[in-house]
C-alpha cells in the first residue's frame, strides 16, 4: 500500500471510526432506554440508564393523562365544574408528578393538590411570564421545582371561555440530562482522542521506522561502514522503494570503492613493477656505456657484444612500454576490432610454422605441434591480429617458465557444435613447463599478476601478457581458462563462438 493511500486511509478512518462508535454506543443507549418497547431484556442495569428509562415512563404517562383530559373536557364541558371528578384527576396527575390548573376567564376554578403550596397570584405571575415556544413546551421554575406545560383551550357549560394548563415535573429529568450529557460528550471526545492517537501513531510508526532506519544506514556509510545492509521488511511503498534504491547505491557504492582500492592497489604494483622492469635494463644499459666509455671494450668484438647487450635491453624496454600501452587501451575500450571470417585451422598452422621456423634459429629444444579434427575448416569471426597477439604472449609466457632440458608445445583444435546448430571451439596450448600452483591458477589473468614473485631479469615482463589475453578474448565473446599440474605443465584453454554465431560488430 502507498503511503499517500495509506495516509487517505488513515484520515477516514480517523473520521468514520469515531462515528460508528459513537453510534454504536446511542444505540446501545437507545435500546437500553426503549428495551421494553423493542422487547430486548437488558441483563445488567446502570443507575443513570434506569433513572432516564424510568423519567421517558413517567413522561409517556403524563401525555396519555393530559390526552385522555383534553378529550374528555371537549367531550363533556360539565367536568369542568364537577369538583369531585377534578379531584379524582388530581390524584391521579399527582401519581405521575403532574398538575393541572383550570381557568375560567381570569380566574382560577382548580389546582391541583402538587401545586397547594404555591399562591395563585405566584402562579399568575408565572403563567403570564412565559413565552410559548414552537418548538417544546414553555418551563418554568416553582418551589425549586422545574414544571413544563402546555395550555388547551375549553369552553364551559355557559358558554364561558377557559383554560385548562398542564404542568409536568421534569426537575429529575433536567438533572439527568446535565449529568448524562456531559459524559456521551465528553466520552465522544475521549473516542475520537484515541482513535486519532493510536492510528496517528501506527501510521507515523510505520513511515518513521525506515526513516530511522535509513538515516542509521546513512550514518554508517558516513562512517565508511559499507557493510551494513538496509533492510525495510519488503515494504511495497514508495520508501519501500526508496530503501531499494538506497540498498542498491550502497552496493554499488562498495562496489566502486573495492574497485577503486583495487585500482589503486593495481596501480601501486605497476609502478613497482615499471620501477624494477625498467631499472633492470636501464643499469644494464648503463653499465655497458660506463664500460665503452672508460675503455674496457677496446676491441671491435667487445664493443660488438656492448652494443648489441644495449640494443636488446632497448628492444625490451621497447616491448614493455608497447605492452602497457595496449592494456590501457583495452581496458578503455579504446582500441579497435576489425572482425572478419578466420580459418582457425590455417592460422594456427601459420603459428606453429612460425614457431619451429624461430627455433631452428636460436630456441634448438623447442618442439611445436598442432592436433585438429578432420573435416572441414573452422571459420570464426575473428581479428586476426588480435587474436595473434593473444596467441603469442600464451606462447611467450609459457616459454619463460619452461625448466625441461626439451620445450614442448602443443595446440589441440576441438569443436563442439550443439543439436540446434550453435556451438564453440576450443583451442589449448599444452606446455611441458614446471607448472603453475593451484592457489595462483585463478588468478594468472589478473592484471599485474605473477604467479613466480621471485622473477629473475630474464623472466621479467610487466604481469599484463594474459592480462591482455582475456581482454582480447573477452572482446571476441569468447573465454579463457587454465589448467595445470606443478611441476608437469600448464594448458590455456581459448573457446570460440563458431563464425554463425559470433555476433555482428
């Protein structure tokens, strides 16, 4: 539920709840009052609940007498006069607390007996002091009494117009009123104080605990703690929602900060590493100008070896800034891929041709041989330039931790075409070197990484060679692995999408 509907839904009930008790409750009321009218039978009886039920008693019998009186004076105007018959109707009004006071002309025939104490000019005086109302009966105050009442028109047996004045004690019912009253209004506001209150407070619980709880989350973040997690109960509305987002940048935030501390760890070890590879060659190169230049190289065969020692640790220089420089392109998407159909088979035995050609000619105890399926070529979507170097620095990677008197690669060709069409190709190259440990073997094509820390000037390189080949990999939709023995060699594995579906670029 949203908060503006839970807010809508809050504000009704806060309206109709109220109501319906307070409805409720007069009719409990009412029914109480009237129970012998609408024939339920109360089993408890509360005193001010009795006195007003009995007051609504009194008063109905007070109306049938003073009913009963108007017609029979219309009836027979003799019982105007009849003294006997006006005091039997008398006792009877003084049974129901009620008077009777019969006028001829301006002067006053009968009392009543609830009425003897009072004179007749006080009562006089009262009758004419009183305003009739429209609206309810005219009331009066006598003796500490209050009396309402209501006047009927007669005429006598001699034509004599007159009077005939209904008085009803309703002292007790006033005083229930003022005492009964007080306490349905008061209970009304009690009500409706509660029933704001509590839902005033599960409604401002419910948007202030996650509040709360985000400002806590915040503080923490502020803090540095990314660890804590935020957690809002699944809530469905809009700071449901807000939490989520919250969440989320929380995540990302700890994301980015592990990145950026990897960066920068990354970043620590490539100056450490530029800082040992370069300053390998640069002293070599050093040394060998100190030499030339103090004359220890005093024949032609000696500056031959100082100069050709200066040209190759240039060269390595040279590589080692090509190196970086291609990472950081890559790892910028900034260096182009031209795709276009390879015949896998005759390139890789363009690369072995290659290899054995380089042997013949300095590496002697390298052995290179390729294994493929028969059948027909297999076409990739390839850059090959790309996907050379990616060849080359597995090639030369494995090549650098060779330790057997006789180096041995070997590049297998599989492929695996699925029912429905799609399929890979594998290519592994298999190395007959000393092995990688299996606690490193996840980690080779990090960047910056050496799975040997105790690198020799020979064995050097910047730790981006299989860097760089995932990269290159990755950017063909493809994947590379490794898989090794200590101490037996290491196979790179390289899978393909078969040319159908490597997508367009």
């Amino acid at each position: 539920m949203s908060i503006r509907l839970k807010l809508l839904v809050s504000y009704i009930a806060m309206i109709l709840v109220p109501v319906i008790l307070f409805l409720a409750s007069m009719a409990g009321l009412v029914m109480m009052i009237f129970s012998d009218e609408i024939g339920v039978r109360i089993p408890f009886n509360l005193k001010s609940i009795h006195e007003i039920h009995e007051a609504r008693v009194m008063g109905e019998e007070q109306d049938r007498h003073f009913s009963g009186l108007t017609y029979l004076f219309d009836y027979d105007p003799s019982l105007l006069e009849n003294q006997n018959y006006l005091r039997q109707v008398g006792d009877q009004l003084n049974d129901v607390q009620a008077a009777m006071i019969l006028m001829k002309g301006e002067q006053m025939t009968y009392i009543s007996p609830l009425l003897a104490d009072v004179g007749q000019n006080e009562l006089s005086r009262k009758l004419d002091s009183v305003s009739t109302d429209k609206w309810s009966d005219p009331e009066f105050d006598l003796l500490e009494r209050t009396y309402s009442f209501s006047a009927h028109a007669v005429s006598f047996d001699d034509g004599s117009a007159g009077e005939v004045y209904f008085l009803s004690d309703i002292t007790q019912t006033n005083a229930l009123i003022q005492t009964f009253f007080p306490i349905v209004a008061f209970s009304m506001i009690g009500v409706v104080v509660l029933t704001n209150g509590l839902l005033t407070y599960f409604v401002s619980r419910s948007l202030i605990r996650p509040i709360k709880a985000m400002k806590a989350a915040a503080e923490h973040i502020k803090e540095g703690n990314l660890d804590q997690p935020l957690k809002l109960n699944k809530r469905k509305d809009e700071l449901g929602q807000l939490g989520s987002a919250f969440e989320e940048m929380r995540v990302r935030l700890k994301e980015s900060l592990r990145v950026q501390l990897q960066v920068e760890e990354n970043r620590k070890e490539l100056i450490s590493s530029i800082s040992h590879d370069l300053k390998t060659p640069i002293t070599a190169i050093a040394g060998c100008a100190d030499n030339m230049r103090d004359g220890i190289a005093d024949t032609p065969e000696k500056q031959l070896k100082y100069i050709n020692m200066i040209h190759k640790k240039a060269a390595d220089m040279d590589r080692m800034i090509e190196e970086l420089f291609l990472f950081s392109k890559l790892d910028l998407k900034k260096l182009p891929f031209h795709f276009a159909p390879l015949n896998l088979n005759a390139f890789l035995q363009d690369c072995v041709e290659e290899l054995r050609l380089q042997a013949g000619e300095g590496r002697d105890s390298l052995q290179v041989a390729l294994d493929q399926e028969p059948g027909a070529p297999v076409i990739v979507n390839a850059d090959q330039e790309k996907l050379g170097r990616a060849i080359m620095n597995i090639v030369e990677n494995s090549l650098k931790h060779m330790d057997k008197p006789t180096k041995e690669l070997r590049f297998t060709i599989t492929t695996n075409t699925e029912p429905q069409g799609d399929g890979t190709v594998t290519v592994r190259i298999t190395d007959n070197g000393k092995g990688i440990e299996a606690s490193a073997l996840p980690h080779i094509f990090e960047r910056f990484y050496r799975a040997d820390k105790a690198r020799t000037s020979e064995q050097g390189g910047s730790g981006l060679g299989l860097a760089i080949v995932r990269q290159i990999i990755e950017e063909h939709d493809g994947a590379v692995w490794a898989d090794s023995i200590a101490g037996a060699g290491t196979t790179i594995s390289i899978a393909l999408p078969l040319q159908k579906n490597m997508p367009r670029r």
